[in-house]
C-alpha cells in the first residue's frame, strides 16, 4: 500500500552519519560493523528500503539544535552556524534532486503529478519529498522564514530538545519567548506554512495552537496516555489537534513506545509495531474516526534496531501495519488514510485553500 511517512532526518542521517543513503541499508550495516556508537551496523532506512516500502512520498527534516542557557544536550554556539549546517542538509537533498533520486515537492500541483507518476510507475519514479525543519533554531530571525519558504520548507516546528531561541522543546519547562510569537506570527503571514506541534513543552504547546491561526499537524508523536512523559501529547492535546483537523504521525523510537524505558539500558523485546498500532488506535477512538491517524516512523532519528520495534527489520517493514490494523477490524479504506490519505489531505486543504 502506499506509504507516506510523516517524518524522517535523512540528510541528518547521511551528512553526520556519514552514510550513502543510496545504498541498501544491509551493505551499510556491514560498512560499520565494528564502530561502537549507538545506532552503528543496525540502521533501518536508506532509499532502496523505502521504494521496497512504497514511502511515495516523506516529509523530510533539515534540523541544527542550538545550545541555549539551560540546554541539557549539546548543540551549535550560534544560529548562523545552525543555519549553515541547515542549508548544507538543504543542499544535499537539492543534489539527490539533480541526480533524479528523489523529487522536492512544494505545492499542490506537483504533489498530485508526483503521485500519479508513482502510481503508473513507482520503479522509476523519485522518491517525493516535502521539506520541514525540526526545531526552528536555523531561522536566526523570525523575519528569515520568508527565505526559506522561498527554498521550499513548508513545515516548521519551534523547538526540539531543550529550549530554542522561540520556545521550550522536550526535556524543558516553559512557554514561548517573543521571538517564538514573532515567528508564528511571520508563519501566519505566509498563509500556507505549517506549524509541526511536536517536541513542544506543554506550555509552548498551548501558547503555540493560541498564538498561531494556520495549519497544524504533529509529524511524530505518541500519546502520553499510553507512555507518560512529556515528549508525547495528552488526551486534551489531542483533541485540541483533532479540532483543528490535524494528523498526528505515530513515530517508532522505542522508547515512546514502552512506558519507563531507560536509555541505554532498556531493549525492546516487549516493543513490536502492533505497539505502534496501539497509539495509531488510540488516535482513531478519541476521535472517533480514522481521519487524524497516521505514520510520521523517525526511523533514523540518531539510533538503530537496538530502539525500535523487534518485527522490524528495515523501513520496509511499515507495510507490515496495514495487517496489524485489519486484524483490528479496521476497513481499507481507513487503513489507507492512515497510511498515505490523511496526510494528503492536510497538504490539499493547505496548499489549495
């Protein structure tokens, strides 16, 4: 069935992993066996395993953290030095562009020729990619988000572990600072742009939904009724997202799967992607409907099958949900807007409203 997956750091992956994403992802577990950083020889994502997959299309990240007073994880000194590494990621992805491996995609015109395209002949056709940032610390002043519209990005989220120059992230306490509501004011003039909810603190989540009159969505997110902690979104959060018609991405790192996981302690013999449908589910019943559930897998998130789901081998094994939600009952015609129609939905009503 096709895919669409709602987040994924795939130049991350390659420019500070050093990591050929054109190449299976067996031959480069193979290429690092022997290193000992986590996620090293256990990668899940690279290109072929996402067209084995059928991802038509990703919703793709260029991301650079800043170090702010009361950071509890190591980022850049600057924003120009974010916005720097921001642009090379950026670069990257224009590059496979040129090469025909994957295609930008930035409006509603192109994603629907992609789409047919694929559709005809998904051989040959690029891997579709719609371009956010995760954390907005390479905008180094609000007044920069035209510029990058103008590069192509479409989905900005404000912060991602600790505080950001805008608001608080994951693993931080506190709302938005008046550059965060300069920013999602300059987002708003835009018209079209995207605010991505995830990683947001709880009070920079409200401030945020209160502050910013445009389009929401979570890209990757689970629900804190199934895993407590403040990188997943309450019942309220949730419900508030479904009101505004939103899609939230149910994403696999382990440990926003399995309450109390331990970093670098605890594995995931007790994970497995029937896991992920739990939240997929959960999703679906509160809002009483299959319309705000989706995939958003971070499957290459800075870690490897040590933090993932155990039935999972590779990227392509998201295609093994689609069973695991008719065993639940669910109809195909739900099992597709949680795989690829609920996502293109948003982008329609988004890019042609």
């Amino acid at each position: 069935m096709l895919l669409i997956d709602g987040h994924l750091d795939l130049a991350m992956n390659a420019l500070y992993w050093n990591r050929d994403l054109k190449l299976p992802v067996h031959e480069t577990r193979k290429l690092e066996e022997g290193m000992e950083r986590k996620g090293r020889a256990a990668g899940t994502t690279a290109f072929p395993e996402m067209r084995r997959g059928e991802i038509a299309i990703t919703f793709c990240t260029v991301i650079a953290r800043v170090t702010q007073p009361g950071a509890v994880r190591e980022g850049y000194r600057t924003h120009e030095i974010a916005y720097a590494h921001a642009e090379g990621q950026l670069a990257y992805y224009l590059e496979l562009e040129r090469q025909g491996v994957i295609r930008m995609i930035s409006d509603w015109p192109s994603y629907e020729a992609h789409l047919k395209e694929w559709q005809a002949d998904p051989d040959a056709t690029p891997l579709g990619m719609v371009l956010t940032m995760e954390g907005a610390d390479p905008i180094v002043e609000p007044s920069q988000v035209g510029a990058w519209w103008d590069q192509g990005l479409r989905v900005i989220s404000l912060a991602h572990y600790g505080p950001s120059a805008y608001a608080k992230g994951t693993e931080s306490v506190g709302g938005l600072t008046q550059m965060g509501r300069d920013l999602l004011s300059e987002m708003d003039a835009l018209d079209k742009m995207i605010l991505d909810v995830t990683h947001l603190s709880d009070d920079s989540f409200w401030e945020a939904v209160e502050h910013f009159k445009g389009p929401v969505l979570a890209t990757h997110s689970n629900c804190r009724a199934l895993v407590p902690g403040d990188r997943q979104l309450t019942d309220d959060m949730l419900r508030h997202l479904i009101e505004r018609d939103a899609v939230i991405g149910a994403v696999l790192d382990a440990w926003m799967l399995q309450p109390n996981w331990i970093r670098g302690e605890t594995t995931p013999e007790n994970v497995t992607l029937n896991t992920v449908v739990d939240h997929i589910d959960y999703v679906c019943q509160l809002a009483g409907n299959a319309r705000h559930a989706a995939i958003g897998s971070d499957l290459d998130g800075g870690y490897g099958t040590e933090q993932t789901p155990n039935d999972l081998d590779t990227i392509a094994d998201l295609q093994k949900i689609a069973d695991l939600l008719r065993d639940r009952g669910y109809a195909e015609s739900d099992i597709e807007l949680i795989f690829h129609g609920n996502w293109s939905n948003l982008l329609e009503r988004v890019w042609t409203s």
